[in-house]
C-alpha cells in the first residue's frame, strides 16, 4: 500500500471512531473532536501527523543508530564549545566574542538535536575547518615556537595518535551526515 492510500484508510478510520463516538456520547462530530484526539493515538494504535512530525525531527524515532551517534556526538561537541566559551569569558570578562560564540554553539547544539537542516550544514562547515585546523598541529612552525619556549615537542608517532582518531571520527561524522541528509528537516 503506499503511503497515500495509507493515509486515506488512516483518516477513513479515524473519521468512522469520531462518529462512533459522537454518536455513543450524544454530541456533534466537531464537539468529540478535541476530545477524541486521544482515541485517535491510543484506541486505534495511530500516531496523528502532527505527533509523527513532531516525533520525526527529534533523533529518537525512525533514525539509524549511526545517525543518532552523530547527531549525539556533534550536540555534545557543540555544547563542549559552549561550556568553553563561557568558561574562556568568565576568565577574562569585558569581551563580547565568547558569549556571542557560545550562543551560537548552543544553538548549533540545539539545532542539531531536532535534525535541523541548517544546523547540518553548520556542523558540516564546522567540521571541515576542525580537520584543518588538527591537520595544522603537524607543521615545523609550532615546533619551533614550543622549542623557543623552552617545551620539548612531542615527536611525530605522539602526535599521529592524537590526531588519527579524531581524524577519522570526523570524517565518520561527515560521511554520516552526507549519507543520511535527507532525514534533516
């Protein structure tokens, strides 16, 4: 069956429960209709398209798992970033950047959650500019200015097991989220 004759034999069903039961109960089909959107969810087993949508564009419902580990992870990042800005700031007040990032980082964090297009593309952004900017930790310039301040750099295996991990769980995340962006509203 597809989906819109679905549709037709859900609402046919539930417009013949609605007379059913404005006929038991003596009132009009308008009267039973605030109170028998219940019936509509519970009795007949269907979820009304506005609980669908609303339950579509939260992670938790007809999602793979990859996808809700990244949104996850993504959310969880965001608000790392949040928590960092205000931190940063309440360190040194007086600036106007920090809480400016953190609200967007929120926001982002928030966005990603309810599997908001934009923020796909915010995060996408995001992590585009992270890989360089992880990519940028293996140069010979930083390694000067750590040994020009006295601190011994790591050598070349350190740092490639810091920065191959988060490497690929980047480039997982992008892959994800390139695969599933469909399913962002």
């Amino acid at each position: 069956m597809t989906a819109f004759g679905r549709k037709q034999l859900l609402d046919w069903m539930y417009a013949q429960r609605l007379i059913e039961v404005a006929t038991q109960s003596g009132r009009s089909a308008k009267q039973e209709r605030a109170s028998v959107v219940w019936l509509h969810r519970t009795d007949l087993g269907i979820n009304s398209e506005i609980s669908r949508h609303h339950m579509a564009t939260w992670i938790w419902k007809d999602h793979p798992i990859s996808l809700r580990v990244a949104v996850v992870a993504m959310s969880f990042l965001f608000l790392l970033g949040t928590m960092a800005q205000l931190l940063n700031w309440y360190e040194y007040p007086g600036s106007w950047v920090e809480p400016l990032l953190a609200f967007l980082f929120a926001v982002a964090s928030y966005g990603m959650l309810r599997m908001a297009s934009w923020a796909r593309w915010v995060t996408v952004v995001f992590l585009w500019v992270l890989i360089f900017l992880v990519v940028g930790i293996i140069n010979p310039y930083l390694a000067g200015d750590w040994m020009s301040a006295g601190i011994k750099p790591p050598s070349v295996a350190t740092l490639l097991a810091y920065i191959i991990p988060a490497e690929a769980a980047i480039i997982w995340v992008l892959h994800i989220l390139g695969k599933y962006k469909r399913r962002f509203e």
